[in-house]
C-alpha cells in the first residue's frame, strides 16, 4: 500500500505540474501586446521559476509528508484510546485547541508568503532592468546606486518572509503544549486504570503517546505548509485565465491558399486604441490602396506611423471600424493565416540563436538553392560563402555576431524567400548606413516590384519615389497623395522636406 500509494502520488504529482506549466506558457505566448505593456517582466519570471518550483517540488513534498504524519497521528489516538478507554473524553477538547491553533496560523502564513511572492517580482525585474541597461549604468558611475536599489528591494522582501518564520515558532510552542498534554493526559489515565489494564498495554500507549508530538507538530507544520504553496497554484492559475489573442486559425472563416492575389488593402473608418481605457491613437482612417501600389507613410513622433502596421498584423486590434485586404476583412480569420500572408521587415532586425537557415526559414519549407538565392538577392551571398560553415554558421543571441547592417539584409532575406503580396516596411533603414539603405532600396523596387508595399519613412529620400505619401498627424490622415503633388500643396509634407533638405 505504501509503495502504491507512493507511486500515484509521484505521478498524480508530475501530471499536475506539467498541466499548469503547459497552461501557463501557452497562455503567455498567446497575450495580447497590452498584457506585456501593463504586466512587470519580473512577475512573469516569478511565476515561471519561483511558484513552477513550488509546484514541482514543495508541494508533492507537503502533501506525503502530511498524509504520512496524518496517519501516524490518527494510528496513535487509536491505540491510546484502545489502551485506556477514559482517553477519548479529551481527545475532543485537544482536537478543538488543535483545529484553532492551525487555523489561526494557517491564515497568517498563507497571507505572509502571498505577501513575499508579491514583493519577490520588483527583484526580478530590477535585476534584468541591470543586466539590459549594465553600459550604461557603468558609464554614469550609478553602479552603488543600483546596487542599494537592489537591497532594498530585497530588504522589503524580507520584511515579509523573517515574520514567517517568527510565525512557525509561535505555533511550535503551542504544539508542543498540545503534544505534551496528550503524554500527560496518556499516562495520568493509565495509572488511574492501572488495576484494570495490562501493564504491556500502558507501555505500549505512553511509549506512542510520546512520539506524537513531534508527529502533531509535522502534521501542522505541512498542513499549513501545503495550504501555503498553493498560493503558487492560485498564481499560475491567474496567470493561466488572462485574455489571449484571437485563435491563430479559424477553421470556419480560412482564406484561400492564394489570397492576397491582387495585395489591395482598404481602411474603413478604422479607430485603435493601444487599451482598453486610453486614447485612440488612430482615429477614423479611410483610404484605399492599389494592389501593387507603393504607398510611404510618414509623420511626426506620435502621430501613429507604427500604429497602422501593428493593426494590419492585428497585433492591437480595432476600436471600430474594419480592414479588408482583397475585400476580406481581417478581423474575421485566423491571425495565423493573416499573419502568414504578410511580411514585414522591422526597424529593429529580429535574430535568433541557431544557424543562419534556421534564421532565413524556421519552418524549413523552401530548399537551399531558394535560400542561397535570397541571399544573392539581398547582397549576402558574399559574405556567406567566405564561412566555413555556410548556412549552418552558427548565429549568436540577436545576432551579435553580425553588424547591424547585416542582421538587416539577414530579414531582407527573408522577407525574400517568402515574398507575399504585401510588404511592410518598418523604418527599416533607419539604423543603417546610407549606402546598406540604397542596396536595400535597390532590391526591394527590383523584387516587389509587383507586390504592395506600406513603407514607414525614417528617411524621406527612402520614400520620395512612391506612388502616394500618407502623412498622419495625431492620429489623422492629413494628407494622402503623390510626393510632387504633396510638395505642390505646400502642406505638412513640403514642411518635413525643407528640414530634410529635399525640398
């Protein structure tokens, strides 16, 4: 029974644990862009690594250690109650202190260690905030700074785990006071009855009654301990239930394998707020763009440039209003396949750690001449084929074994091997040299040429070429057409060109 009992604990243990991590990963990965904007990143690594180890190993721990002792305590009463019957009429005046003590302590230690898991988080966080920010820190000469910064927030976490401690103490003496009124109370009735009973027996009572004190106080001490750590459980579970993005696929609304074919994309009215409860940051687009068409979207700080792209991909989703990409509205599929059938080559160039091919193509679905010509395409090949290891040249974390310009090309390649109807430039360039940006320039007219093309301007040259300029203003398009025409109209555009010197 015990080896049973053992093994369905350890499984039953296991199972639960990979359920709640599983539940809890997914969950993450799958929330939208304003729970990361409004949750710290230490609370997220907290649950990951603090409660994840309390529910794989502290819990499973609490719970044998507390049905082993249970029964050690329950198998003592009865053999005590066997020997001298009296016993029982105080088992329920000690079992009632009992029941209060536990209650009592329960209460206080589970909302102590609810209050150490919350102030655990800021350590987390002002740790990695440190390790991301170590170049600069070192340069301003703030490092005692941060290093008081950082006591501090583990004085306050302590603040909340010494009274715990203080707390399991004043329970080990009532315990013990309890503990020792059952030997008391064993031995008093046993010399009471000592012409009625055997002397075997009254050995064999006081001989269990004095081990079940330390067995009384275990059994507490686990109960609580187990009742706390599900703190940990109730946290995961929080974290588990939060709102996600749509599903990635829509079995019932999936588009054509081919779709976009012509790339056309219409705005209707369209409003985006960042939240619930804050500002619209877009607020009644209406336009129409030709498939094909090479449109440059510029704008002053703030006025809503990136906005537009993060709601093409449905990374914020709309406040009222609709896009509809060849006369499909987006809101209504998968962001699978939405996402899927665009491309975008951001302003900060997204690297992983692994080769070069798992970088171009991680879902491995284009050969290795495709790949090489992509890279030929965006001006890599080059350089690619001096390495040894061609593309299985090992890429380091965000690529920092790469200049910047060449983490760009890498998703200039990329963006090659898939080539979808429609682009999305993300001031790609601006972080560049001038003369990565003509290559990059030069490849994307030459490549997609046929393809629809939403390029955010960092560089008015970048975009002076397009077939028409949207130019946002508080969330607002204020002009929307050709450059020529744009600098004829003497409008905010012809403003941006004077102090670019393009005008």
């Amino acid at each position: 029974m015990v080896f049973c009992s053992s093994i369905l604990l350890a499984v039953a243990s296991v199972s639960g644990a990979r359920i709640l991590h599983k539940r809890l990963l997914l969950n993450i990965l799958c929330s939208p862009m304003s729970f990361f904007d409004t949750t710290p990143l230490g609370r997220i690594v907290n649950r990951f690594s603090k409660d994840i180890y309390l529910i794989d190993e502290a819990i499973p721990r609490s719970l044998r250690m507390f049905l082993s002792v249970s029964f050690s305590v329950i198998s003592t009463i009865v053999v005590i109650s066997y020997s001298t019957t009296i016993f029982l009429a105080v088992v329920l005046p000690l079992g009632i202190v009992y029941f209060l003590t536990q209650r009592y302590f329960v209460a206080t230690s589970r909302q102590l260690r609810r209050l150490e898991s919350v102030s655990r988080s800021p350590i987390y966080s002002h740790f990695q905030e440190s390790l991301n920010g170590t170049m600069t820190i070192r340069a301003y000469q703030q490092e005692d700074r941060f290093i008081a910064e950082s006591d501090k927030k583990v004085d306050i976490n302590q603040c909340a785990y010494y009274p715990n401690v203080a707390s399991n103490r004043w329970l080990a003496v009532r315990l013990e006071f309890v503990g020792n009124s059952v030997v008391l109370f064993a031995a008093l009735f046993a010399v009471i009855e000592r012409g009625h009973i055997d002397g075997a027996l009254v050995g064999l009572s006081i001989s269990y009654a004095l081990q079940i004190t330390q067995a009384l106080n275990w059994m507490v001490r686990m109960s609580s301990e187990l009742e706390t750590n599900i703190v940990s459980v109730e946290r995961v579970k929080e974290y588990s239930e939060t709102p996600t993005e749509a599903p990635a696929i829509v079995n019932s609304r999936r588009p054509d394998p081919r779709w976009p074919l012509e790339g056309q994309v219409n705005f209707n009215s369209y409003n985006v707020r960042y939240r619930e409860g804050l500002d619209l940051v877009l607020r009644n687009i209406s336009c129409e763009i030709a498939g094909g068409e090479k449109i440059g979207i510029v704008g002053r700080t703030g006025a809503g440039k990136s906005s537009l792209t993060l709601a093409v991909f449905r990374i914020i989703e709309a406040a009222g209003g609709s896009i509809t990409i060849d006369g499909l509205d987006i809101s209504t599929i998968g962001l699978e396949d939405l996402r899927s059938r665009i491309t975008i080559i951001p302003q900060d160039p997204v690297l992983f750690s692994g080769t070069m091919r798992l970088n171009l193509d991680p879902f491995e679905t284009y050969s290795d001449e495709n790949v090489w010509h992509a890279l030929e395409s965006a001006h890599l090949k080059q350089h690619m084929e001096t390495l040894e290891s061609g593309l299985e040249h090992e890429v380091a974390e965000g690529g920092e074994n790469l200049s910047v310009g060449q983490r760009q090309l890498v998703c200039l390649a990329r963006a090659l091997l898939r080539k979808t109807k429609i682009l999305v430039l993300d001031e790609a360039t601006a972080a560049i040299d001038l003369e990565t940006d003509d290559l990059i320039q030069q490849t994307i007219r030459k490549e997609f040429a046929d393809c629809t093309i939403l390029t955010i301007a960092h560089r008015l040259n970048t975009i002076m070429d397009s077939d028409r300029v949207m130019v946002l203003d508080k969330g607002v398009i204020v002009e929307f057409d050709s450059p020529t025409k744009l600098l004829a109209h003497r409008g905010i555009f012809f403003s941006m060109a004077q102090d670019a010197g393009l005008a």
